[in-house]
C-alpha cells in the first residue's frame, strides 16, 4: 500500500504541469474505472498509440452506460486532457495489482495535495475516529447525506452503503473509487437536506455525516426545508437563514430506524446557540435522542482551525439514560500541520464515548435535570471543569530576581555608554 501510495504521487508529480489537479484525479479515476470494468479492452488502450487513446477509452466507457449511469462512463471533455498525461496514466494503472488500495491512495493524494477540494472529503483523523466510535457494520446498513468521497463509510465496510452527495464531480469520483472497491452501493447525486432520494423513511441502522458548517440558505430553500418530511421541530413557514447545523441533525433523525445510532461532525456553537438550534436542542432532549456529546481538539479538520463536536444520537436510549460528554481537546499530536489523531487517540476518544473510562477527568456522564437547569446548554465546558495547575509565586523571591535583572541592565547600559564615548 505505501509502495503504491509513492507510485502514485511520483506518477502525479510527473503530469501537474501539464494538467490541472482536479483533472487528473477526474482522469486517473476514468481510467482506473475502464480497467476494472473491461479489462480486455483496456490491454487495447495499453497497447495502442498516445493518439488513439482516448477515443478508445470514451468508446468503452459508452459500452458500460447500460450497467453504470452515463456520467460515471463518460470521459473526461477533451478540453481538460493532455494526450501525455493519458498514456502515463495507463501506463500506470496497467501496473496497479490492486484496485481497493488504488482507491484509496487516490483519496489520499485529494486530501494530501489541499489543490483539489471535493465537498466534504474526510481526512484520516475522522477516518480513524469514527471507525473506533462505530466498529463493526458487517451485518448494518449505512447512510450519509453528504458523502464526498465516501472515505468513512467505505472503510467501516458495512454490508450495504446509501450516500448522497449534492456536487455532480465529487459524485462522479465517489462512485468510480466505490466501484473499484467493490461496494455493495447506492450513491444518488442530490441535495439530501431539500431533497433527499432515500426519502426520510427512518430505515438505516448507522447515519455518518460531515456536512457543511455553518451552511445558510436562500429565501426558496428556506421555505422548501420548512415543509420538509425530514423536520421534526416546527420552523414556522420558514427555517432560519443560519439553521444549517440544526438541519443536519434532524437530517440524520429522519433516517436512522428505530434502533439505530447517528454519528454527525459540527462546530460547537450548535452546543449553545439559541434561536432555532435551542429548539432543536430541546427536542433532542425531551424524546432522550441524544447518546453523547464529543468535543474535538482544533486544526483536526482540513481547511479550518476551528474545534467541532460528534453528536452521538440513538433511537432506542434507555429512559433515564445519562447524556456523555467528552472533553477530547487536549488529545493528538500537535504540530505545524494541524493535530494528528493517531490510532489509539481514536480508540480513547471511543473508550471515553462508551463509558469504559468513567474515573477520567475528560469524561462525565450528565443526566437531563442538570442540562435542564443549564437551560439545555450542552457545552462541554459546563459539565467538565478542567482543572488548571497555578504555579505559586513566592513574592519576596521574584522581587529578588527582578532587583538582580535590574541591576544587569545597569550594568550593561554603563558599559554600553562607555564603549559609545570611547569610540566617538
């Protein structure tokens, strides 16, 4: 996999001057896709001339339109393409063993080069996160609204896969990585919050999403999500401009079965924020939905320094049950990059969510009278206090060394006068 992984950039550092990232990935994916799909036609591709190659890959690409949708067939516009990049190309996928790690070294080189930004593409941290919060899905079905690339969702390996994702290219790339990995899948190109193709029927055993933060809405949109089938707080004849995070929570409640679990990433203020998101806090509360209540550390995410939080919602919490919250901050790696969450960073974070590790200072299981009281505030600086090792500062001994560091300076200042009236 590493091997691979090096191939594949020293391949991509070869044809960036030639073509534009966002291309390539689009181009390598085509391609790899065509590989797998008709591999007798492709050793044709191989062993034919750089002129013809397109035209043979746009022609076998149109003989799978009646299996696959036409715009995953489809080659790329000419436009976009140089003819050398498309013969070092297949070049290099005729030599690729294996298509799954292919797939996801093609994931990684979008995330690693920070060029090409398909909405919502998760990163290694969340990936290793949310696997150690989830486990195991052989024998579950999962959903996610706003899949990017469908990284997460794939490597819990569920025993099926229903993603929407709304930008056309990232649904593209998603569906040809998915197919080289051979996942049981239905992927729709739509907007799942307006209107989502699965239709809001509360069927799937495990809901992941990272949507957009902070995401607002046109007047149109706003009306149309008021009525919506996915909403379960009343937002009058229009949602609020700024309802975006509280949406997404409802996105995620409209789909889970009754015994199902919902794992969604938001920025913190949707912990505190009134308006509608109090409301929806409310309702969150009064039917017990929600299971815990993680804060992350900052720079985690690709693309912003700011500290989001994993809602953890469950259809089928005990009465009575406590809310967990966990104070995640301080945990990972911090360097110039961001924070790196390692693989056991992501299973204490897991442990701490479960309650395997309740004499921890970053854990606290919290029952709804005492949120209730906090006016239903679920900001995790409430319920865990950190606490913070002062120094104490013996007065006489700082003045002692402030007296010492003034006398230096003196010093030095008469020395500096000397050596100015010496030399003048």
């Amino acid at each position: 996999m590493e091997n691979l992984r090096k191939e594949l950039w020293n391949t991509m550092e070869q044809c960036r001057g030639l073509m534009e990232v966002r291309h390539l990935i689009e181009l390598f994916t085509y391609i790899a896709f065509i590989a797998k799909e008709s591999p007798e036609a492709f050793k044709v591709i191989v062993n034919s001339g750089q002129a013809k190659q397109l035209e043979i890959l746009s022609n076998t690409g149109a003989d799978l339109k009646e299996k696959y949708p036409l715009a995953v067939c489809s080659a790329p516009d000419y436009y976009r393409i140089d003819s050398r990049v498309i013969s070092i190309a297949v070049n290099f996928i005729d030599k690729v063993p294996d298509f799954k790690s292919l797939a996801k070294s093609l994931r990684e080189f979008v995330k690693e080069t920070g060029k090409y930004t398909l909405e919502l593409s998760s990163n290694l941290n969340m990936e290793r996160i949310f696997l150690s919060l989830i486990g195991d899905c052989s024998d579950k079905s999962i959903y996610d609204g706003a899949c990017g690339l469908a990284r997460v969702a794939s490597n819990l390996n569920p025993e099926k896969l229903y993603l929407e994702e709304k930008s056309h290219s990232t649904w593209v790339t998603a569906y040809r990585l998915l197919t080289l990995e051979e996942k049981n899948f239905e992927l729709k190109n739509c907007d799942s919050l307006l209107a989502s193709e699965f239709g809001y029927q509360e069927q799937f055993d495990i809901v992941l999403m990272e949507p957009p933060f902070a995401q607002r809405f046109g007047t149109d949109e706003r009306h149309r999500l008021a009525e919506s089938r996915m909403i379960k707080v009343a937002a009058g004849k229009a949602v609020s401009a700024s309802a975006g995070d509280s949406l997404w929570i409802q996105q995620v409640l409209s789909n889970l079965n009754t015994n199902g679990r919902g794992f969604v990433l938001l920025p913190q203020g949707v912990l505190f924020r009134g308006g509608y998101d109090a409301k929806v806090r409310e309702y969150l509360l009064a039917h017990e939905l929600l299971e815990a209540v993680i804060g992350l550390p900052e720079n985690i995410l690709d693309g912003t320094s700011i500290s989001p939080a994993i809602l953890v919602l469950n259809k089928n919490k005990a009465a009575g049950a406590p809310i967990i919250f966990v104070d995640a901050s301080n945990v990972g790696i911090s360097s110039r990059k961001g924070v790196e969450i390692t693989e056991s960073d992501a299973q204490l974070i897991s442990n701490l969510a479960s309650g395997k590790l309740q004499d921890d200072s970053r854990f606290r299981a919290v029952l709804n009278p005492e949120i209730s009281s906090n006016n239903n505030e679920l900001t995790i600086a409430r319920y865990i206090k950190k606490n913070i090792n002062i120094k104490e500062v013996v007065l006489n001994d700082e003045l002692r060394k402030l007296a010492e560091c003034k006398a230096k300076f003196e010093s030095s200042q008469e020395n500096l006068m000397r050596l100015i009236s010496q030399f003048s």
